[in-house]
C-alpha cells in the first residue's frame, strides 16, 4: 500500500474505535511520506505534506495518550492470587468472562516469546480470544526480540501473523529489548495484568498426565492477577 | 488385596452400579481362588471354594451379558457428519454434553494409542470426562498393544493410570491385538460412535497455528460420529 492508502486506512480504523491498528497505520503512513517529502524538490508541495505529516502525527499522539490515560485511570474489579502448584488457572477460568463481543483490540506487552510452550501459551490467549471476540481486528504484541535466534522467532510469529490473517485478524508485533511489565489491554476497557505474563504454568509431570492439553489441570507457579476496568479506548 | 478382599470389592463396586469395575475385580477375584483351590488338599475346603468361584463367574457373564444387550438396543440419538478439512469437533463441542454428572463408568475401545498425538488424544478425552463426569470412578480401555514398542507404550499408560488413581478413578488397560471397532461407552446409557475413533484431527500446519491447543479449531479428516442411548448399565 502506499502512503495514501494506509493513511486513508488509519482514518477509517480511527472512525471505527479500532485505535490501535488506526495508531499503527499512522505511523506507517508517516514513514512513507517523510520518504516522499526527501525526494520531492517542490517546496510548495512539500509544505502541504508537512502539514499533513503534523496532522497525522498529532493524532498518533492523540492515541498514544488516550491509551495511557485508559490504563491510569482503572479501578481494580478482580484480584485473584494464584498459588504454588494449585490449578484450575487455565486463561479462561482466570479472565475468560473480559473476553466478550465487544473487543475489538487486544494489546499484549508479554516480554517472553522464545521458548515452545511460551508460543504454546501465545497460541492458547489467542484461540481464547478469537473464540469469544467475535470483532476482533487487531492483535499488537510488544515482545522482547530473541537474542540467541531473532531469525527463528521472527519466522514463527509471522506464521502465527499469517493464520490470524486468514481470519481478517491482523497482528502487529513490536520489538521492544527492555521490555519488563506484562499486561494485557483489551479495547473493551479491561486491562489484566498478571506478575509473571502469560507464563505460569508448570509442565505436566510425567508428560502424558491430565493437563497436557487442557490447562485447568496445569500445576501453576505462584503469581498474581489483577484484572482492573477503565473506559473502552473509543 | 487378596481374594477375599477383592470379591468384597466387587460385590460393592456391583451394588452401586460400578459394574465394568465389579466385572473386572470378579475376574481378578476367581483367577486368586483358583490359585488357593490348586493348592489345596482339603476336599471339604475345596469344594465350597468351588461354589463359591461358580457364583462369581455367574455374575460376571450376568455383568458382560447386560453390557452386551446395553449395546444393541440402543436408538440413535444423534448423526453427525464430519467433512474433511471442516473444524469445531473438539470432542467437547461434539459429544460433551453426554459426559455428564450421572456417568460413573466409561468404556473405551480405541485400537490405536501408539504415537504421540493418539495419547495426546487420549488424555484430552480424560480431561473433559474428568471436568464434567464428577462420579467418575472407573475407565477400561481396550486397545491394540503397540507391536513395535510394547513397554514404552505400557509405560505411558502406566502413567495415565497413576494420574488417574490421584483423583480416585481406576484406568483398567485390556490389550486385543485383533480389536477394530471403536466406541466409547458412558454408563449414563450413551454410546458413542466414531468411525475413526479419536483420531480425526489433522496436525497443525504448520505447528504454531490456532488449534495447537484448543481442538475445536484443528481441521479435520472426514468420518461419521453416532450416539446412541440405551438404558443405563446399572
């Protein structure tokens, strides 16, 4: 797409409460325009694009604050402390119910996304979601990049990105190497935040014992959820 | 145990209903007095030995003949087609709500349980009956043994079993090496019926892809499932 296309694109996504995604674009579109404006020797032209430019940058701001605001201004709905080695935990007995038809867009900030069974886990939340959030649209995961093999990480989030793709879902994935807080923002005003992410769980022992496939049966690691309600982002 | 102990148990098992697992402990129970009858002198002794094995066989053929007449008279209660490649057959959204309270017993005939996938299968089944089935005390599974792998596979099934026996529910594993029909038996008075037996899902592919956890989003192979109701065993 061009820098007209995404940017008409964001405006459509902005208008219809998918702010993330419309977020996302707009920096896109910007990118491609500040190419424009380099090779473009017309100062007359180039003025109109840095207007436009201010403007589409005044509104990625505009979201980048309103998802702040969003996630400042939560008051706590539920607490649930999970302990060392209790089960009944699986992602959906903990937060399942937040996960309705009004979510349009999920925000994941999960540093950890290298190992097997943490993509297990990925794949696990988004089954979840796409199951119960019938208007999902847009997945944005923030992720720290895998130090000893980006290339392999890169290759199976674009796998994962290409199957949500399918179901017009669209996954944005950003890097981030100091990434630490785990959280989960949903665009229907929920935020659940868990102390260790979305990794709590213990593998089953022996392998093949009950929990291999459902995870209400997992063992967990001890940890805490707080799931907390604000305004929906839109 | 010892004999006696075991035909105590078998009796009780029989009186409330448990009767695959009265059948089986019966078996276990004759085959211990046949032991004591061969080394034992006292014909007097032997002979009220004798009646009293003549009695446990008797009710056992009672048992294995009302399971039999349980499973033919049964009218279908559903039929339902599963096209290849279709999806939404994880076993709870096909047959769940037949695993229910009132099912105390369940018998599986699954001639393949080899590989991997076919015990993730398996344990998958396990987990949902154990959820929904809260007077579950007894699984017999009659499967194949693996030609090429006979103790590895006794091994895994070991496993399962011990998992199991912590949650109070006793797995009894019967191998026929000539089995071909598979059903699974719920002592509520359902009969399920799946020309493939558990294993109709298609892998993932590629791996990381929604229905590495939850099945009702794996593509399947094309095959028949048939639920029958009859009376209850008990």
């Amino acid at each position: 797409m061009n820098a007209k296309d995404i940017l008409l694109k964001a405006v459509q996504c902005d208008k219809e409460g998918r702010i993330l995604e419309a977020q996302n674009l707009y920096q896109d579109g910007i990118q491609l325009l500040m190419d424009v404006v380099s090779g473009e020797t017309d100062k007359a032209k180039n003025r109109v694009y840095m207007e436009r430019i201010k403007e589409y940058i005044d509104r990625a701001e505009q979201i980048k604050l309103r998802v702040q605001r969003h996630m400042e201004s939560g008051e706590i709905v539920a607490s649930i402390p999970i302990d060392e080695n209790s089960t009944g935990h699986s992602y959906k007995s903990l937060f399942g119910k937040y996960l309705n038809g009004d979510v349009k867009e999920i925000l994941l900030d999960e540093p950890y996304l290298t190992e097997r069974y943490q993509f297990q886990n990925f794949i696990a939340l988004l089954e979840l979601a796409v199951k119960q959030c019938k208007k999902l649209k847009y997945v944005r995961l923030v992720t720290k990049p895998d130090p000893k093999n980006p290339a392999g990480q890169e290759s199976i989030l674009r796998q994962i990105k290409d199957d949500l793709l399918q179901r017009n879902i669209t996954l944005a994935v950003k890097f981030e190497p100091s990434l630490h807080d785990r959280k989960i923002i949903l665009s229907n005003g929920y935020i659940i935040k868990i102390g260790r992410g979305l990794h709590f769980f213990k593998p089953t022992n022996p392998l093949y014992s009950l929990g291999l496939c459902d995870y209400d049966f997992r063992n967990c690691l001890q940890t805490d959820v707080d799931i907390c309600r604000t305004k929906t982002f839109s």
